[in-house]
C-alpha cells in the first residue's frame, strides 16, 4: 500500500472516524483504524461494534492495500504535522505503516487488517429515505438530551424514529422528563418505521450532519438490525435496539389549569441565575406563578432557589399568565437543557397542579413538546 493525500483531509477523518474508536474493549483490533484504498479515496473506519463510522476522502493511489494501525498514535502524530502532502506506504510488513511528510516520518504499528470486523452491512436492500441534515439535526439535538443515561431499560437509552404518512417523529425519555419532535417529509412514508437508536450513536450523527448543509440517506437493514446513515464522504452505521419504546404521545398533558407564556432567553438567563444555588439541594428550583390581575394579561412569574451552604435568589420576571396561582419545582438542569436546545423567541408553560407535569412548547412552533415531572417543593 502506498497512498498520497493531504494532511488536512486526513485530520479531519481521522477526528470523524475516531469517535467510534473502542477505548475499552478485550478486541485489541478494535483500537485502531482501518485505512485502505478505493479507485481515487482513502478510507478510514473504526468501530466500537456499537457504531462504525467511515471517511473517505480523494488521494493518490500508488499501490492499492490496505492496514489497521493504532488510532491514538496515528492520529496524534498525523495532528502535528503542516497541512500539504503526506505519504503513507507499507514499511518493514503489512502491520507497519510509514508516514511521511518532507524530512518528518515515523513508523506507526497496527494489526492484520483481516482481522478488523465488517462495518457496512452487505446488502443494500431495505427501507431508505433521505432527510435534510439541517432539519434532521435540530430534531435529533432537541431530544436526544433526554434520552436515559444508564441501561437499565434499554429502550431508554435510546431515541425512538417513528414513521406516520409523511412526517418522521423523534422521541426520547428518561422516567422524569420526555421530548418529542416531528419532522415533515417530502412524501409519505411507502412502509411504517418504528425503530430505537443508541442514544450515543444519534449524538454521533448529529455532529456529522452538522458539517453537511446537503441531504443525508438513511436505510434501514431489513432485519432491523442496523441504520445506515450515508453522507457523500461519511457513513456511519449503528445497531439498533430491541424492544418496544412507550407510546408518548399517549403520556403528553393536553389540558392545563395554569399557562404562563415568557420569553425564552429570560427564562433561561433566570434558571441558569437559580442553578448556582440549586446545585447543592438537588437542583431543585421553583416557580411560583401569579396570573393577571389587569386587563394587560402581564402577570409574575417568581423563580427561586435555596440551599443551605451557598445561600439563595429570587428573580420576578414579567410573563403573560391565566389560570390559576400555582407554585411548582422543577429541576434545574432539566430546565437549562430543554431552554438550551430551543430557538424559539418564546415559551409556554403549562401546568395543571404542583405535582403535575409540566408541559414546554415553543409559541411558533407546534412540532415540539417537552415534559418535565416535577420535583417535591419541600425538598429544601
């Protein structure tokens, strides 16, 4: 093997194919990459058998081939170098590569490359779709955040991608919080798609979509085994997850006694102020709602926060309430991850009593809801 591409195009797959990079794992195999060669491109693969990722990228083919070379090293070494021209050729045996650029080399050791797992799957048929990845990406960013942390219910750990007529719905939930987004398409749906990805792997797709203002193609196998996800120049693919994900739509509150509408920005600047003190009393923040009592519908919103050890705060924000006086306690962090992915203007909250979920939707937009459980308010 002997290859001819630029530096700058080498960092930025290796950086790419590096996040699916097995940083524990008894496969030493699964600790490097994969390099080979295709007509014009070099490849670039790594798995963690979770999800793989591949780069290609244009160079200049000398001798086909191909080798698995420990990723750490490679791509540190590959970081230091100028930008322009580095070869890479076989050296001292196929598990050897030497990088080379000017005056500057250095051997980098690998494995047999036969022995790095498949990452694409072997057939091409199945169910497939393209989705912008501008849109694909804040869907996938305004709920993947709420998806469990832990394996104790696997489905959890994931976001569910559910197919009705023509717009794709995403889900995600923990047990204390859920967010749901959908997403219209070009054209209906020809089958019904209803699957669970890793948590961990969307996070992933998010950030290769975001290098991409074109359409992505996703198909999935049609064992439901795995989603593919393909770029011009990236495809990643991840396992999916077994199981049957909660119907959400079912849990969201469609009435309230209580709605209060506010600025988005305040809101967050206001909860961030709060979290300070929150954090040594289980986050926990409360809201104590005061609707109008003028014709001009501008009723208080009061958040507060309390802890023994670092002190308290209290910020009254102006906000369009009716219904009923309410106070409630939400978590904090909570709070600052669902104000955070939004780019609405403005937020209403509504809610039916204080120990009731709290329901946010964005004013101009009625494709997103999130729900927050919420917390004891004696809890300080």
């Amino acid at each position: 093997m002997r290859v001819t591409c630029l530096q700058e195009n080498l960092q930025r797959a290796l950086s790419i194919a590096g996040r699916a990079v097995a940083s524990r794992t008894t496969l030493p195999v699964l600790g490097n990459y994969l390099i080979e060669t295709a007509d014009d491109e070099l490849i670039v693969s790594a798995t963690d058998l979770e999800r793989g990722i591949v780069c290609r990228i244009p160079a200049r083919i000398d001798e086909p081939g191909k080798a698995a070379l420990q990723a750490r090293v490679l791509s540190d070494f590959v970081s230091t170098l100028s930008s322009g021209e580095i070869e890479l050729f076989e050296d001292s045996g196929p598990t050897t590569m030497l990088v080379k650029q000017g005056l500057t080399q250095a051997h980098v050791r690998g494995q047999d490359a036969d022995d790095f797992p498949a990452i694409a799957p072997d057939s091409a048929a199945g169910m497939q779709f393209a989705v912008g990845c501008g849109e694909f990406r804040n869907a996938i960013e305004q709920v993947v955040f709420a998806a469990a942390t832990d394996d104790s219910r696997p489905v959890l750990a994931g976001v569910h991608i559910e197919s009705k007529g023509d717009v794709l719905a995403l889900a995600a939930a923990d047990g204390f919080r859920m967010s749901f987004r959908e997403m219209p398409m070009a054209g209906e749906f020809d089958e019904p798609l209803s699957i669970v990805v890793p948590a961990r792997s969307m996070q992933e797709i998010g950030r290769i979509l975001a290098d991409s203002q074109e359409q992505a193609e996703v198909r999935i196998t049609p064992n439901q085994a795995q989603m593919v996800v393909d770029l011009p120049d990236v495809m990643l693919v991840t396992r999916l997850i077994d199981g049957t994900f909660p119907d959400l739509r079912q849990i969201i509150p469609q009435a309230w006694n209580t709605r209060s509408v506010i600025s988005r920005e305040v809101l967050l600047d206001a909860t961030r102020r709060a979290a300070i003190f929150a954090r040594s009393n289980n986050d926990v923040i409360k809201f104590a709602l005061d609707p109008a009592s003028g014709d001009d519908g501008i009723g208080k919103l009061t958040i507060t926060a309390t802890a023994a050890d670092t002190g308290d705060n209290r910020d009254e924000l102006d906000a369009q309430i009716e219904g009923t006086e309410l106070e409630v306690a939400f978590n904090g962090r909570y709070l600052s991850d669902v104000l955070s992915v939004l780019d609405s203007p403005s937020i209403a909250l509504e809610l039916q009593g204080p120990n009731a979920a709290g329901v946010f939707r964005p004013i101009d937009d009625d494709q997103f809801v999130h729900v927050i459980m919420p917390m004891v308010i004696g809890a300080n």
